[in-house]
C-alpha cells in the first residue's frame, strides 16, 4: 500500500467526506454517481441538486454503493460498485447489456481528485474495490472502461477507467461491441476467495466493512 492510502466504504457518517471530494459539481456535471441509476430523462432533469438528494437517500438507506480512497485522512478518490441490477441503466445499453447470465458486481465510476491523478490512485482503488466486493460476496466484478483509440484520453471521458488500469489489477476482456468500450471481468472466488484476491491487490488496501 502506498503510504499514507486507506479506503473505505461510503456510510452515511463519511458522507461530507463525498461532498468534499465531488464538490459542488457533483464530480462531473451534477451527476452524483446516478448516471447509471436513473433513465436518462430523470437523471437530466434533476442534475445537479436533485441527483445529490437521490444519492444521499440511498447511503441513508444504509447501502453502501462504492469506497473513499485516502491519502493522510484526507479524501482524494472514489469507486462505485455494486451488484449490476442496481445499475439499471446498463441493462438498457446496446453496448453495456449483460455478457451472459451469471450474477456479477459492477465498478461504474472511478474520480479522483486532481491533484491527486496520475499517481496509481485508481489501480489502487480497483485492488480495494476487489476486496470490498469479495468480502460482500461477489464472484465476478465486472467492469466498463474506456480504451482510447490513440493518444490520451480527456479525463472528463474517462470516469469509467481506463482498460489498462483494470488489467493491472487482473481483470481480462470478455466481450467487446464497441471499439473503444470493452467490457472486463475479475473473478473474485466469493468470500472464500477474499484471501487470495488480497494477496493479488498487494497486501494491506483492505477497506473495512
């Protein structure tokens, strides 16, 4: 682990510590991590402020829908995830809909602060995302990252991840309908595999459950 890195799940007793992380844009746009939650028309309508109060009544709820990367005690990252029928949005996608039929958990969005890119956070975040889920009882992670066609990719475009992040944590490619999308797996073995999946996310980025 990276010193000064910890993770851990969103409860609702960390939201101010999302606020501080996405600010008042929300991360990107008003999105507030329901991009894929809501159908498109909802999810336009209530950008900014309402898309806030959606995502805060769920973590209220008592979901926890993703991890808080940081660095000395300060907020500095984010990964969504959660089963994929929580992501009802991806079901709907010609390019997103469901490889096969069996059950799997999906990362939907990877932010870090700015000041803070470029340094490993995200592959860091995916390790501990592996773990979290492995440790809720998922067997498949699945994930939905960008692959740039030629040269560096905006970050404003690349809010899923990138293909060569995931690689790095284990993920492989299981279908492609687009050229630059291709949809990635990581099994995670269930709860009896969380051991195995901690020593292949480097010993120690455990986030508490």
């Amino acid at each position: 682990m990276k010193p000064g890195l910890s993770f851990l799940p969103l409860t609702r007793e960390r939201w101010r510590h999302l606020e501080t992380l996405f600010g008042e844009r929300g991360a990107c746009g008003g999105c507030w991590c329901m991009y894929w939650r809501l159908a498109r028309p909802r999810f336009e309508s209530q950008k900014g402020a309402g898309n806030r109060r959606a995502f805060r009544k769920l973590v209220d709820s008592g979901a926890r829908p993703g991890i808080l990367a940081y660095r000395d005690g300060q907020p500095i990252g984010w990964c969504a995830l959660g089963p994929r029928d929580a992501y009802p949005v991806l079901g709907r996608s010609r390019i997103l809909k469901p490889v096969d039929g069996r059950p799997v958990w999906s990362v939907t969005c990877l932010f870090v602060a700015r000041p803070h890119r470029r340094r490993g956070v995200t592959v860091d975040l995916l390790r501990a995302a592996a773990e979290h889920a492995a440790r809720r009882g998922a067997s498949i992670l699945e994930g939905y990252p960008v692959e740039p066609r030629s040269g560096r990719l905006p970050d404003v475009f690349a809010w899923t991840g990138l293909s060569s992040a995931f690689r790095k944590v284990g993920y492989v490619e299981v279908a492609r309908r687009s050229p630059t999308r291709p949809i990635m797996r990581l099994e995670l073995e269930g709860r009896r595999g969380a051991r195995r999946v901690r020593a292949r996310a480097e010993r120690g980025l455990t986030p508490q459950n």
